[in-house]
C-alpha cells in the first residue's frame, strides 16, 4: 500500500517598507494656476510627480492647458495640470509656462534677437526636448535606486540545491524508511509564477530506489522519483 503524504504550509507574512515617500513641498491649485503649451508631442500625465507613476492621459503639442503656478518633484520637477475630468502631474521639460519667455527676453533688452531666436530654436528642437526627457528619466531612476532598497526576502533569484529528504513507503507489507539524497532547483521571491505575493517553489530529483522496495527485491532495483513542494508568503492585511 502506497502512501503519499502531502503537507500544505501557510505563512503571514507582514512586510513593512523602511522606504518613506516624501510628500510634495506644496500643493498646487491649478485652479488659480497660468496658462501654458504643451512643448512636446505625446506628453504624459501622471498621477504622481514621478515618471514611474500611472499615466493618466496624453497631451499634443500646441494643446493649451492650465498649469500650477509652482512645481514640485525632488529630481524632475512636475506642474500640476488639469485636462478636464483628469487631474495629474506633467513634467516642466513638457510645458513651455506662456509669458516666461516674454518676461526673460524684456530684460535682456533689444539687439539681442538673433541669440535669442537661436536658443528658442534650440528649446524647440526635438532631440533637445529627447535627450532632456531621458536626462531626467535617468536621474530620477537613479535617485529611487538609491532610496529603494529593498528587503532581501524580496529579491529574486533561482538557485540550485543539494540536500538530504526523508522518506517512508509501505510495499507489499514491508515498511521502509529511508534518507535520499536530492538535486533540486529553487525558485524564490515576488513574480515567479505570477504576480503578486512572494512564492518559494522547489522541484526535486532522486536517482535511485528506496529502501523498501531493495527489501521485498530479489534483485536490485532502479528507478527515480521527482518531487515539489511550494510556500506562498501572503501579507497580513
């Protein structure tokens, strides 16, 4: 008589973050914000001043939008913008504030023209705006890098094992235990099978009969058996 023995192992897990997102200097009402123009083709919007926020909708160049007066981000910063029902943060790379560049260019006087239509030209230039964006993704990217650092337990990785299992089988009225060793391969952390909690799967191999079955054989036996088990790490909500 075969008998299998399956065991089910659940875990509470309750994770705090030592991350701490600061909040934004000061809100911004765009309701008592400036005019402004979308400066480049396809501007997102997010939720939060962060370019790894959700993004809520999408702007075309020359589209005319309310903006806060003041921004706010620690790397990039944001304007608050209002699109009708859509309220989010766009990037200040993304927006050109209408009036800025008459008050600037008054206070550089007259007989400056040609410099001042060379810069203009250049703030207009695609790749400019381009390389500007990916500038500012990278600092970003490289500021939350630095504040994030997470746990080890969620860090994944696959590794492979060596290891001793016990085992215990009745053949034919004959009771063996045995210790087998294993080969195995282990995967572990957040998004191995799916999304969501942390999963600890392993699969495991050994090459060779148990005791109980060298027991009741008049020869010796062969064969393998391959074996898994799984532990799902849920949080405590």
């Amino acid at each position: 008589m075969l008998r299998f023995f399956l065991s089910a192992f659940f875990s509470i897990l309750t994770a705090t973050s030592p991350l701490a997102v600061a909040a934004p200097a000061a809100a911004a009402n765009t309701s008592s914000g400036v005019s402004a123009v979308i400066r480049t083709d396809g501007a997102m919007v997010y939720a939060k001043p962060d370019f790894d926020a959700e993004v809520l909708t999408t702007l075309n160049q020359g589209q005319k939008v309310r903006v806060s007066q003041g921004t706010t981000g620690a790397v990039v910063k944001f304007h608050k913008v209002r699109v009708g029902p859509v309220l989010g943060y766009v990037a200040e790379i993304d927006v050109q504030v209408e009036g800025g560049i008459k008050k600037r260019d008054h206070k550089r006087g007259a007989g400056k023209g040609n410099k001042k239509s060379a810069k203009s030209d250049s703030k207009t230039n695609p790749k400019s705006k381009g390389n500007a964006r990916d500038r500012a993704r990278a600092e970003m990217a490289e500021a939350n890098k630095k504040r994030e650092k997470l746990p080890f337990a969620f860090t994944r990785y696959v590794g492979l094992f060596v290891g001793v299992a016990g085992y215990e089988e009745e053949v034919g009225g004959s009771k063996g235990k045995d210790s087998l060793l294993i080969y195995g391969l282990k995967l572990t952390g957040p998004g191995i099978l799916f999304e969501g909690p942390i999963l600890d799967l392993n699969l495991m191999l050994h090459y060779g009969a148990p005791k109980a079955y060298t027991d009741i054989s008049s020869v010796k036996p062969s064969g393998y058996l391959i074996m898994a088990d799984s532990l799902l790490l849920l949080p405590m909500l």
